[in-house]
C-alpha cells in the first residue's frame, strides 16, 4: 500500500431521522484488488458501523449486493475500486425500490411478483419415486438452462425504466423464471402461470427496452424470455381459437 | 407463516425523475425508436390522403403531390425516412433475439440473424425500386 485512498459517495438514508436521503463522502485505502463491496466493508467495520447495507456471499453467487454504482445497476462483490480509481464513486441503493435504509431496498414486491409466477415445477401426476427420475435430454435442458442462472439479484428491475413508472409491472426476472418452467419439459403448469404472465401487468407491458439483459450479472437475458412468452402466449392464444376443441 | 415486512410509513420512495431517458445512451435509443412511431403514422396519414385524392381525379391529385413538394413536406418525409430506417434495423435485432435460429444443435449468432435480415430487407428494397422506375420509365 501506497497511502493511496479511493473516495466513495454513499447515499445515506435514515428512517425518521433524515426526511430525503442524503449523501455522505468516505475515504478508504485503495487496494487494487479490492471490489467495491470490500470498500463498503472497510467503511462498516473502520470508519462507520451505522452505514448499512446487504451482502453475504462476495462471489456473484447470493445477489444480496445489488447497488447502483455510478448510476448503473451492480453487484457490488463483482465490481473493482480499480475500474475507477481515481474518479471518485456514486454508491445508491438500487432504483425503482423504496428504500429501507441507506442501501438497503425493499424487496417485498419482487418477492410477490417472483412467487405469482410459481417458479417451481408443477406437475399434473406425480410419479412414484419407485417409478425414477423425470429424465431429459441435452436438447431438452438447453430449451431452459440459461434462464436458471437468475440469482433474484433485481439488478434488471433496477435497469427497467418501465418497472420505475409502472410499478405493477410484473418485471424481468419474474417473467424470466416463468418462462424458465414453462420451457422445462418436466413441468406441466404452463396454464396456471399463464394468467399471470399472459397479463396486461405481465409479458405486454414490457416495450422492449432490453437493459434488464445488458446489466444481468448472470448473462440470463430476461428482455429474450419476455419476448418469447409473448410469442409463445400469441401462439397459444391462436390455438384455442382455431382448434376450439383443446387439440393443442 | 406471515413474512417479515417493512414498515412502509418509514420507507422512502423514490421518484423517476421525467429526464430518465436522458440518464443514459440506450434509453435514449429506446425513445428515439418509440418516437420513429409518431413520424411513421403521420408518413401514413399523409399516404392515405393521397390515395384518397387519387379517387378525386387526377386535377385533385396533382394540387396535393405539388403541396407535398413544399420544403416543410420534403423535410418531414427525410425524417420520417430516417425514422422508418433506423425503426427497421431494431426491429431485425430484436426479431433475433425474439426468435433463435438453430443450426442443427447451434444457435445462430444473433448479429449473423440480424445482418442476414437487413441484407434480404436491401435486396427487396433494390427491387421495389427497379420496378418503380422501370414502370416511370
């Protein structure tokens, strides 16, 4: 170490104390092979125990550490001092949630939107473990495996300016896990996540604006599993038209 | 089992300022595409007053196309041009992210699927042209 120091602004925001966030300037050592989550730890455990924030893993793998970092949606634990040193950085929590305190969001409405598309596998008849596995082939696993990468980590809602003004909307990475089952051979819920995804808060609100894939961290390409439900709910919509009987 | 939530009256909400668009280059991109809408159905109002006053005689007809010539008219179609060009060319990228092409167990690079499309959308062009000219020649 050189004495050298890399400055953070953190936006700040006490409930009850503070009536708008704030932001408040720190500066730690800078180590080039620091990411911006061990500045952020530095600052908690020597300069500032009050300043709060999420994480847990450190390695892409929990998405707890979603910030904005210079205005753009981040994990933290992925992101280097050295990629701006010596510019100084804007740390803010993520955008489009109401905050809880400093960088802490409030994630109870992506938790509702995630489970409204029931991201597990639904099965019409279970088969008896004595029968063996639901089994798949390559082929099979490659129509969905992409889309099972999504880590919760709510950068893409962060990055969705149609989630900012339409907080109904369903969002990026719910759409994307409902997509991921519905694309699972083993699954048979496709009908039961339709409403939901089929709805006018769901795949149609979405105008394509594709940040949701540019900040994934995980290279899941929500914006593509959106545009496909919608290719595929078409489809599905105009067989029930034409084949009136269910002969889909 | 009742999930923890927050008290919402100690929560801050945020507001999206009207100048997001501004914040960064692709929501800018995504603006002007929705934009090359409004420009494009002018572009077809226009046309189908001109169809309109084909019914009218060829008298009414050529009133219209000599007003259509003004600068303001040849202005707002070079734009509406522009917009309905660079309308296109999301349009093919996003046709190949909405549709994946396989080959055999590859997918096809999306660019590859996009430049394939604006290739064939010239080639079309460059006919609809010749046989424009040919039938004014």
């Amino acid at each position: 170490m050189n004495g050298a120091t890399a400055t953070l602004n953190i936006t700040r925001y006490l409930p009850g104390q503070d009536q708008i966030p704030r932001s408040q300037s720190y500066s730690v050592p800078y180590q080039r092979d620091w990411v911006i989550l061990d500045a952020l730890n530095y600052i908690k455990d020597h300069i500032d125990g009050t300043l709060s924030y999420r994480w847990s893993c450190r390695m892409g793998v929990c998405g707890s550490c979603g910030m904005m970092v210079n205005g753009v949606p981040k994990l933290t634990c992925a992101v280097f001092l050295r990629d701006f040193y010596p510019q100084e950085i804007r740390i803010e929590p993520l955008v489009n949630f109401p905050i809880i305190r400093d960088l802490v969001i409030d994630m109870s409405d992506f938790l509702d939107k995630l489970k409204s598309v029931k991201p597990w596998i639904i099965r019409k008849t279970e088969k008896q473990i004595s029968e063996g596995e639901y089994l798949q082939t390559p082929e099979e696993l490659s129509a969905y495996q992409q889309f099972t990468q999504c880590i919760n980590c709510m950068l893409c809602y962060a990055a969705c300016p149609v989630y900012g003004m339409e907080p109904e909307f369903l969002g990026p990475a719910a759409i994307a896990l409902g997509y991921r089952y519905n694309q699972d051979s083993r699954d048979q819920g496709k009908e039961s996540r339709q409403a939901v995804l089929g709805s006018h808060e769901g795949i149609w609100q979405c105008t394509f604006v594709g940040e949701c894939t540019e900040v994934c961290p995980k290279e899941v390409d929500p914006a593509a599993a959106i545009q496909r439900s919608k290719v595929e709910i078409t489809k599905d919509w105009f067989k029930s038209v034409l084949l009136p009987w269910g002969q889909r | 089992m009742i999930s923890p939530r927050p008290d919402k009256s100690m929560l801050y909400y945020p507001k999206m300022p009207a100048t997001w668009w501004l914040r960064k280059r692709s929501y800018f991109l995504f603006m002007l595409r929705e934009l090359s809408s409004v420009f494009i159905a002018i572009f077809l109002v226009v046309l189908l007053v001109q169809i309109y006053q084909l019914s009218e005689g060829p008298k009414s007809y050529t009133a219209f196309a000599q007003r259509l010539g003004s600068p303001g008219w040849i202005i707002f179609h070079a734009i509406a041009l522009l917009f309905a060009i660079y309308h296109s060319i999301t349009w093919f990228f996003s046709t190949a992210v909405v549709l994946p092409l396989r080959l055999g167990k590859r997918e096809i690079p999306r660019n590859l699927v996009a430049a394939l499309n604006i290739g064939a959308w010239i080639v079309v062009s460059l006919v609809i042209l010749y046989l424009f000219l040919s039938l004014k020649g």
